[in-house]
C-alpha cells in the first residue's frame, strides 16, 4: 500500500489534470509524481525525451534502465521496463542475465558490457571510474555519453520515488508511453 495517497485527478489542479487526462496509459506512478505539481509536467516531457529522443539507442537505453531497476531494487521500474526492453530487441536471455546481476553475461556483447559497466559505476559510485570512462568514450560519442548519465540519473530517480513511496504495483503498459513520447 502507497505511503501517500495518489492525487485524484478530479480535485486535482487543472493543469494537472490536464496533464493525467493526456498520458497514454493512467499508471499510478503519474499519479504519485502529480503531487509535485510544478515538476510534473517538467517530469513527464523530460522522461519522454529520454524514451524517444535520445541518439543513445533504445535497447541500449532500456539495458541501462533495466540495471538502474535492478541495483535500486524497483520492482515497479522493472515491471514496466522489461516489455519495452524486450520490443527495442533485448533478448530474454538478457533480461535473465540482469534480473540476476550478471552483467558479463554471454548474452552481451563488449559494447553492452561496457555500458552495463558505466550505469553500475554510475548507480554504486556517482563518478565512473577514470578507465571505464575511458573505454566508454573510445565507443560512444559525446552526445550518447552525456544521455546515458541523464537516462540513469532520471531513472535513479523514479526508482526513489516508486520505492520510498511505495507506489503500488501497475500491470506492465508495454510501450504506449514510449509510443506515445514520439
């Protein structure tokens, strides 16, 4: 049971309001956020910014979201995110291999491995060692280096609300909201 009540959208404010009314699928983790009425808004169009329009690509996206789940210990997060995982192309023995914490898996290519590195360092650490930061940027681009921080720490952060919260379990929306994010 959610240790705050979810906000109503019927009292809600308007903007609000309007704001749950527009989101693809009424998950109650919307309904927590909408607490902190002036950063919802600002929430949601960062979080669909993340899902859609990052050059980072998606599988290795929802990889990292996946691990960000897993090291938080966010059940919720990785309910919702394992069928977007599974439609950007990770594969089941993959998402195995992350439920268990094994992040030099098989399952995994050197590129995969390195990024799962990088959001492990990022999630225990704060700042990524010198080496494995070096490695990461020998592979990705700026740009892609930057989106992955703020697609972890955007994550980290959900993962804190949904835990500290304890919002209650929703039925996996699968990909409408990054459906919708486009």
């Amino acid at each position: 049971m959610a240790r705050l009540p979810y906000v109503d959208p019927a009292t809600a404010p308007e903007r609000v309001r309007d704001a749950l009314a527009g989101l693809p699928v009424p998950l109650k983790i919307f309904r927590m956020m909408a607490h902190a009425e002036t950063n919802f808004r600002p929430l949601l169009r960062f979080g669909g910014s993340i899902l859609a329009q990052q050059q980072l690509s998606a599988p290795l996206r929802e990889l990292a979201i996946l691990r960000v789940a897993n090291l938080s210990r966010a059940r919720y997060e990785w309910v919702q995110h394992v069928p977007i995982a599974k439609a950007a192309g990770a594969s089941d023995a993959q998402i195995a291999a992350l439920e268990a914490g094994n992040i030099t898996a098989d399952c995994f290519d050197a590129r995969e491995q390195l990024l799962l590195r990088f959001t492990d360092e990022l999630v225990r650490n704060v700042r990524v060692s010198d080496e494995t930061f070096a490695r990461l940027a020998q592979q990705f681009p700026p740009r892609e280096i930057v989106e992955l921080i703020l697609a972890v720490g955007f994550y980290m952060l959900i993962a804190r609300l949904l835990e500290t919260t304890a919002v209650d379990m929703d039925d996996p929306a699968g990909t409408a909201i990054v459906d919708a994010s486009k």
